[in-house]
C-alpha cells in the first residue's frame, strides 16, 4: 500500500474544472517534484491532499486513512502531513521559538518544556538555533522558510508538501532552504514539492510529475522525464526554460 | 435676580460632565462587550448567527442614533414600560455603539492574511484555535487604533441624549443658559469641555496608528 493515494481526484472552481482526474501513488521516502505551467493546477492539486480545498470527486487517502472533509479527519490527516508555503505564513506575533511551540501545545497539548525542547531541537536541524527569540520580521526570508519547515516538522509529519517554497525568495537565499529539504529527503522524508528548481529535481527527486492542464501529463524518473520527454507539453515545457 | 460667575457656570457644567463620562463608559464597554458577542456571531460558522449580526449592524448602522433615543424612550412606553431617560439613553447607545465597534472589528479580522488561517489549519487547529491563537491576537493589535478613535464618536453621541431629558454636559448648557442668559460663555465652555475629552482620545488613537504602521512589528 502506498503511503499516499490519490484517485480519480477531480476539482473545479465553479465552472472551471482544475483537476481533471489526476492518478498519483506514492511510496513511503519518495522524494517528488511537480512541474508544470503556472495555472495548471499544481498547487490546487497539493492544497486538496492537506484539505485546504475540498474534491469533488475521486479519492485521497494517507497512511490508509479516508480524506473526509470534517474537522476531525481533518486534523487527523494534517498531524500525519505538513503544509510549507511560498509566502511562509509565519506568524508574525510570535517568536520563531513561538511559532514552532504554538501547534504543539495547542493540537498536540505536548507540554510546555517538551514543547520548547522540541522547538529548539527543530530549529537546530534547520540551522537557526540561535533565533529562537527571533520575530520573523526580524529574519531574512530564507530563514522565515526555514523557520515553517522547523515548525511543519515539529507536528512529527509522515510526507511534507511544499508549495513553490523557493519562489519567494531572493536568489542568494535559496540554496540554503533546498540544503534543508535535502537534508529531509536524505533522513527519508517523504516530500511532494512544486517546484520551478530543475537542478534540485533532477539531484535530489525520485519521481517527476509534469502537470498539463489538470492532468498528470507525463511522469517517471528525472534522467528519463528531463532527458527524453516524451510528449510535445513536456519538451515546450523544458525548452522554455 | 442673581448674579452667576463664571465659576459658577462652570462648576455645574463640570458637574454634568460626570454623567457625559459615566455614559460613555456604560455604552463603550456595554457596547464593546455586545459588540464581541455580534462579531464572533459575524465570523462564526453558523449562517442563521452571521444572518442576524448582519441585519443587526445594517438597522443601526442605517438608522440615525437619534431615532434610536426615541425609539428606545417612547416606544417602551407604549407597551406601558416607564423607561427613565438614563436607562433609554444607555440601551440606545450600547447598542449603537455595537453596531458600529462590529463592522471595525470584522474589518481587522479580515485584513489578517489568509495564509495565516492556511498555516494554522495545515498544523492541524481547528477553527477556534486558528481564531484564538493566530488570528485574534493580531486583529486585536490592527483594532486598538480604530477603536480608540470611534471612542471619541460614543462621548459626541451621548450629547444626544439630552434630547430625551437626560442631564449630561449638553442638557446641563442648555438648563445653564436658561439660567444665566450667556449662552455664548456657556456654549463655549461646554465646547471645551467635550474638546478636553474628546482630543487626547483621538490624538492617543493617532499616535498609536502612526506607531503600528511605522513599526511594522507585531510586538
Ligand atoms: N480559490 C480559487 N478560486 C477560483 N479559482 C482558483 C482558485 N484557486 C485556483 N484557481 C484556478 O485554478 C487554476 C489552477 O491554479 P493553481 O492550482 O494555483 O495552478 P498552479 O499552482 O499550477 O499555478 C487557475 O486557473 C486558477 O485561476
Ligand atoms: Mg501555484
């Protein structure tokens, strides 16, 4: 059984179908990159697996547990998978430290001090112990990222999404954020990751996915998706870039 | 007939200035805390609860306060109710007051990104831990401004009170000036009375916008 099984998912925004049936299983550890023109649904497609966004028909599970769109499954599906945006969502009224306490204490009710160790524990792994204290206005924005995936992986999450998190970043910041997702992939992390960073897919993933349209145009491993792609989307796709 | 100083005026209008701040302070917390109620009912999940705060807000925001005084005075008093002048006063202007700290406060709510809401659901809180956790604590810094400023409309409302009888700082002018036939003295010294309440609250709601916007900082 896959970790993560997507079926049949379809999604549309009024009469604006996004996804048209899109098909994806994936392993426990996969590392997978998807790629595709901006609005061919990409982050619709990662927003339904974290139920930001709800289906309208096929199916989603996780670890074999139902997506179902109740606040109890809900939760439950979120403790098991992390969501890291483009733009952070740090909040902005609490310290780093804060901001990785904060859902442990109030979903989790882990205990303050346990809480806390954890929190210093995470944002050591992601390289800034020493801004604990630190307000995310006080940080640059390859280190906010970093301080949401020290708080996505604080929850203890099975897979993490991540949603173009690169993007938002000066040029010079991002090498140190895919240095931490690097360092996830390496431990075994399973991550599903819209991305635009070819060299990264290419190193790090074990799986491309190449959205078209709201379908899952082509897929398969980087050295043949990027080397041989196989469907006209694809190869005016890579050529664009 | 007598003779009145200016000292004497003064002193009965100072007298009166009492109830001018007695009432504001009823309508501002009776309204504030009416108004908390009708705003969690606004941004709740429950549609019927978010129906009424609407229309509630629409019919005493569309609806001038005056009307609300009489309707609060004269109407109970078809249905046989007495209602003395300070009572009609209080409830038509907390419920004013309401109406109106709702709409400001929705507006803050709102203006929180809504990727805050996303990054607090994708951990996994639910709605009221996103609202009191994430959401609230900064709506409350963006809504202190606003709401120190729409103080100062309660304290100019409850001039209108006079109207139905109540003795605040307005009807007090109005009773001095019978009195005395100075109507300019006593007009202007009840002027500057409500400017001495009014400006250090809208200046203090100035200083503290320009401090938010300039810092930028939540904390
Ligand atoms: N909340 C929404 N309401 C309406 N349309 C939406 C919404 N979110 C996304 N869309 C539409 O869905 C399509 C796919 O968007 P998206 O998933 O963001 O694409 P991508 O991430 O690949 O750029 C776009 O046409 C976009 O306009
Ligand atoms: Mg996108």
């Amino acid at each position: 059984m896959s970790l993560i099984e997507i079926t049949e998912v379809r999604k549309s925004f009024g009469p604006n179908e996004v996804l048209k049936g899109i098909n994806l299983d994936i392993e426990p550890g996969e590392v997978i990159a998807i790629i595709g023109k901006s609005g061919s649904g990409k982050s619709t497609l990662l927003r339904c697996i974290n139920g930001l966004e709800s289906i309208n028909s096929g199916s989603i599970s996780v670890a074999g547990a139902q997506l179902l769109p109740d606040e109890l499954h809900l939760k439950a599906l979120r403790l098991k998978v992390g969501m890291i945006f483009q733009q952070f969502n740090l909040f902005p009224h609490l310290t780093a430290g804060g901001n990785v306490i904060l859902s442990q204490a109030v979903v989790k009710k882990t205990p303050k001090p346990e809480a806390e160790a954890i929190a210093r524990q995470m944002l050591d792994r992601v390289g800034l112990a020493a801004k604990f204290d630190a307000y995310p206005d006080e940080l640059s924005g390859g280190q906010q990222q970093r301080v949401a995936i020290a708080r996505a992986l604080a929850m203890r999450p099975i897979a993490l999404l991540c949603d173009e998190i690169t993007s938002a970043l000066d040029p010079e910041l991002v090498g140190e954020v895919l240095a931490v997702v690097r360092s996830l992939a390496a431990e075994g992390m399973t991550l599903l990751m819209v991305t635009h960073e070819m060299k990264f897919a290419r190193d790090v993933c074990s799986r491309v996915v190449f959205m078209h349209h709201g379908k899952v145009h082509e897929i398969g491993r980087p050295e043949a998706v990027f080397a041989n792609p196989q469907t006209p989307e694809l190869k005016q796709f890579l050529g664009m870039l | 007939m007598t003779q009145f100083t200016l000292w004497d005026i003064f002193r009965n209008l100072l007298l009166a200035t009492r109830w001018t701040i007695l009432l504001s302070l009823v309508s501002f917390l009776g309204g504030g805390i009416l108004g908390l109620i009708l705003l969690f009912m606004r941004i709740g999940h429950n549609r019927a609860a978010q129906f009424f705060s609407k229309i509630y807000v629409e019919i005493f925001q569309g609806t001038p306060l005056l009307m609300q005084l009489f309707l609060a005075f004269f109407g109970l008093g078809l249905f046989g109710i007495n209602v003395p002048a300070w009572l009609a006063a209080g409830v038509a202007l907390i419920a004013w007051t309401a109406a109106f700290l709702v709409e400001i406060w929705r507006g803050c709510v709102e203006s929180v990104a809504s990727g805050q809401w996303e990054a607090a659901a994708s951990l996994g809180m639910g709605y009221l831990q996103q609202m009191r956790y994430v959401i609230l604590p900064q709506a409350l810094k963006i809504a202190v401004a606003p709401t120190v400023g729409f103080s100062v409309q309660v304290i100019k409302g409850t001039a209108l009170t006079s109207i139905i009888g109540f003795v605040e700082l307005s009807k007090a002018g109005s009773v001095v000036t019978n009195a005395t036939f100075q109507p300019f003295t006593v007009y202007g010294l009840v002027a500057l009375l409500y400017f001495a309440l009014c400006w250090p609250l809208s200046k203090s709601s100035q200083i503290l916008e320009r401090k938010l916007n300039v810092a930028h900082r939540n904390h």
